[in-house]
C-alpha cells in the first residue's frame, strides 16, 4: 500500500519524481546541516496535522531521515515483482473526491481517497486500518 506516497518507477528515485528544486533543497540541507546524510523531519503542519494534540503527539516522535532514501534508485527488474499487488491511497486533504488522480497513483488500480492530510494514520487512523483490513 501506498499512503500518499510518492511511488518510484524501476531506475527512478524520489529525486526523479519530486522534481529538481525539492532535490537541490534536500542535498542543501543535508551538506549544511545534516553532516551530509541526513535532513530534518518536516513539520507536522506541512503533514496536514492541524489539531493541537496530533501535533504535539508528532513532534515528540520525529527524527531526521536518512538522505540516501530520498536519492537511492529503485529496482524493481525482479519478475515477481510484477506480481506484488499495489494500492495507493491518496490523501487529498479538504479538495472534492474524484478528482483527478494524483500522477504517483499511474497505472496503480486499486485507488482509494481519504479527506485527510499526509499523516493519514494520525488523523484517519479508523479509515487507514479499514483499508489494511481490506488488503489483508
């Protein structure tokens, strides 16, 4: 399952997928403040966590991400993997269902919305068991 996830082709990294700026800023902020294999956590706000509590429940649990994951390249040439099956779950926050699909959910047909921030699991924890229930 993919919450809201960014979602690399095989040969592909995040790097590729989320553009050139977020690349320059994230290698920026590992080589100036991150002894060069690490970047800080984002906030919780920019997560979508808007209540007080989830917030404060959040930022009493992060860390820095490890560098690497965001410019090591997928591989995905094993045939099995073909075979995995693959659901995206897009949290699409206060917008209308239905709309669009996001371009990370490409060729993914099990495709779900929740009207939720990022941090699904924090604010829809419910609704995100439900969907794992439904895939086991």
């Amino acid at each position: 399952m993919y919450p809201d996830a960014v979602v690399p082709r095989s040969g592909q990294c995040l790097f590729d997928c989320a553009g050139q700026d977020f690349g320059r800023r994230v290698e920026e902020q590992a080589r100036t403040q991150g002894d060069g294999w690490r970047i800080s956590a984002a906030s919780p706000q920019t997560l979508g966590l808007i209540r007080d509590e989830d917030i404060e429940w959040t930022v009493s649990r992060l860390g820095p991400h490890p560098y690497r994951t965001f410019h090591e390249k997928v591989d995905l040439r094993l045939p099995t993997a073909a075979m995995v099956p693959r659901t995206y779950v897009n949290c699409i926050a206060d917008r209308a269902r239905g709309g669009p699909r996001s371009a990370q959910a490409e060729g993914i047909d099990d495709y779900h919305e929740l009207s939720t921030g990022h941090d699904a699991m924090i604010t829809l924890p419910g609704e995100v068991a439900e969907l794992l229930l439904g895939l086991a």
